[in-house]
C-alpha cells in the first residue's frame, strides 16, 4: 500500500512537472512541508531518545528521513532541478541512507553479526505477547523498523521485551543472544539471569 502511494506521488510528480504555470506553488509546498517534517520529527525523536526509549527514537528517525527525503524528491522532480526519473540532491541522499540504515541492520541480523563462532542450529525470535515464538526466516522481516518489541512500561520509559534474540546449539549446548538496536549486533546473554527465553529452535 505504501509502495503504491509512492508511485503515484511520482506520477503525479511528472505530470506537473510538465506543466509551466501550476509547478511553481506545488515545489514550495512540497519542500516547505518536507523542511517542517524534519524540524517536528527531529524534536519528537529528540524527546523520545531523552525518556529512554532509544529504540523507538530510532525508529521514528528513519521514518522521518524516509518521508522528508521522498518529499524532497518530489519537489526536485516538479521544479526540474532534476532529470527526468533520475532525481538527485538532499531528498536522494536522504532516501539512501535511510535504505543502507535499515538494510544494514537487516544484513548485520541475517548474518548472525557479533556471534564469534558457527552454530550448528540458529534462529531469531521476536516476541509475540511477552513469549518469543515468531521466528524471522527472511531478511525482508529483519529490517529496521519491523523488529521492534511494543511491550513496554506504562509510561513507555522501560522494554520488557527484547527485540529479537537469537537462540545456538553447538554440540548439546545452547547459548543465548540478544540484538542490540544501537549496535546492530548480537550480544550474548546470560541464561541464568534470562529463565524465561526458549533454549531450542521452533519446528
């Protein structure tokens, strides 16, 4: 659904492009709002990385280059200060590390990133009302803003959840992974202070 709306943002881009007289207002709208969305998101990350929730902080941030960045495109796009299918500048730069953030996170996971030594046996599990029993199998699912835990404190300052954690079996013996949201990495965990996590892979 998102996909789709993007492309007829773009489409609808090119048509007033070709149009002299009715480009001009659009363009200074459309950055004027991308400007706006930068100033309000970045203080609202600001403010949810200050109450402690670094996780969603993060998130939100991407979500708000992504949005600024494709707003920007599409001033560019209607002002012609670009070529045609090849938008360039702020809103392309924005866009792109927006996608190598978000896809380096996914890479970092699916390749086990911060685990020293080969397992035998491996999944990730994401939490799914407190119990972890959702198993990530593709790296679409990995991405930044789909591994997030939700299960959060009243106030929403502490997580009670890990985000994904990520289950080895070497030999009969199992060890125990958490993924850090800052680090993109796996850090491992100690099982006796974690009772509550699965010890062996799902079926």
């Amino acid at each position: 659904m998102i996909a789709a709306c993007c492309v007829l943002g773009l489409a609808m881009a090119q048509m007033v492009r070709k149009s002299e007289n009715s480009r001009v207002w659009p363009a200074k709208t459309t950055v004027a709002t991308a400007v706006a969305t930068c100033m309000i998101g970045g203080l609202l990350t600001v403010m949810t990385w200050a109450e402690g929730r670094s996780a969603n902080a993060g998130i939100l941030l991407f979500f708000v280059l992504g949005f600024a960045g494709y707003l920007l495109m599409i001033g560019a796009i209607i002002s012609r200060r670009s070529r045609r299918f090849a938008p360039i500048g702020a809103g392309g730069l924005m866009l792109m590390l927006a996608a190598v953030w978000s896809w380096g996170a996914a890479l970092g996971m699916y390749f086990h990133r911060g685990v020293q030594s080969p397992s035998e046996i491996a999944c990730i599990l994401m939490p799914t009302q407190g119990d972890y029993t959702t198993e990530l199998r593709s790296i679409w699912q990995m991405r930044l803003p789909e591994v997030a835990s939700q299960n959060t404190s009243s106030n929403g300052h502490y997580i009670w959840d890990y985000h994904a954690i990520l289950v080895t079996q070497n030999d009969g013996q199992f060890q125990l992974y958490n993924w850090s949201k800052k680090g993109m990495r796996f850090d491992p965990l100690d099982p006796m202070r974690n009772p509550y996590l699965p010890r062996t892979c799902p079926e």
